[in-house]
C-alpha cells in the first residue's frame, strides 16, 4: 500500500450514516477528515458493476478534486436466493423517485422478492455484507480494502439502531440483529464484526505495516 505523508484524507460521501460509522473507525487512528459534502462536491454517478469499480469511481472524483487522497466505501447487501442481490444496487432499491432513500421501503421489497422465491426459514435466506474501502489518490493510484460478514435476512425487521438494512441483517453467531447493535458490538471491539469494521481493520493493518 502507497503510505500516505500525512493524516489528512477526504472521506467520499455523502451518506450521513456511513460517514458517522467511517468517522466512528477513522478517529482513532489520528486522521484529519472531512467528506465531499464538505468541500461541496456532487456525487458522481456510480456506474460500476463491482463495489471495487464503484468504490474508485467515488474515491478517485474527490481526490481529483481536491488534491488529497480521497477514502470511499462501496457496500452492499448480497442476498444468496436473489443471486447475490441487491448488491452493488443494494442504495438503488431504497430510491423514491424524489431524490430521498427509504430503506423501510427497500426492506419491504427485499423480502417481497424472498418470499416470492420460497426463501422462507433461515437457511434459504444466508447472505452477507460486503464493505469495500478504495484508498485513491490524485494521480489514479488506488488501494482496496474488503470485508464481508455472514448472516441471514430476518422479518421483521428488528431494532432501531445502525442504518439502511441492518434491522433485517442478524450476523452468523448472534441472535440480534445489526438494527438491535450498539455501534461498540456491531463495530467490535477485539474482533471486528461487520462488514465495514473489517475492512477498515485490514486498511489499519496495511497502513501501519502490520500483517
């Protein structure tokens, strides 16, 4: 991995919940962060159809920018009945049409599909997060970053805690889901738990030289 010469990095996003969650991780590692809303940067089209090309796409049009190296996560939810979707689409499906998400709407329309495919009992509904993390800088160089964590889709969904899909997500060895996690377990604390947390622990390790 490129080391970088100091700690200040564009975090590329504009998702209020992933940025609390990248800030929550970044923090203790010293880093001077701030997103691409902060430097009024519009989104750009994610176009990919892997988290890595989406991922850079993002990652790339901040540093570009703004002359920094620019840190984006990609992330997506993959559904084993529903070939792997939502995944790289997992946003698309919470769209409104009036530029807002509502993922209450999306989990609904997840388990719609599962249910009109006969995923009914835990084992038909396995599936997992995956967290892609694109270190980019400036002059295309890029670094990537990936986590995954196993589970299987719940309805309903349960608790009011995390974003997005995370009250239907319940992790392999858990018996609450990601919605009912304090952000201490659902990070973790020893032991990364989900997806993002352990792709950053891999950044982490990268970063600092660590195997």
């Amino acid at each position: 991995m490129r080391q970088l010469e100091n700690r200040k990095i564009v975090v590329a996003s504009h998702n209020k919940g992933k940025l609390v969650e990248i800030e929550e991780l970044i923090g203790p590692y010293g880093f001077e962060a701030k997103s691409a809303a902060d430097y009024g940067l519009p989104e750009p089209a994610e176009t990919g159809t892997t988290f890595e090309e989406n991922a850079y796409i993002k990652a790339f049009a901040a540093a570009s920018a703004t002359g920094l190296p620019a840190l984006s996560d990609d992330s997506g939810l993959e559904a084993d009945a529903l070939a792997k979707a939502p995944g790289v689409y997992t946003a698309d499906w919470a769209e409104t049409g009036d530029g807002t998400r509502d993922f209450d709407m999306a989990m609904r329309n997840t388990q719609e599909k599962l249910v009109a495919v006969g995923a009914l009992t835990p084992e038909k509904r396995t599936g997992r997060f995956v967290s892609v993390l694109c270190l980019a800088w400036p002059d295309g160089h890029a670094d990537y970053f990936r986590g995954e964590v196993e589970g299987h889709l719940v309805w309903p969904p349960r608790g009011g805690k995390g974003f997005g899909y995370d009250p239907m997500f319940q992790p392999e060895g858990f018996d609450v889901t990601f919605g009912e996690m304090e952000p201490h377990e659902k990070h973790g604390t020893d032991t990364p738990l989900s997806h993002r947390a352990r792709a950053f622990e891999k950044f982490k390790h990268a970063l600092l030289g660590e195997k």
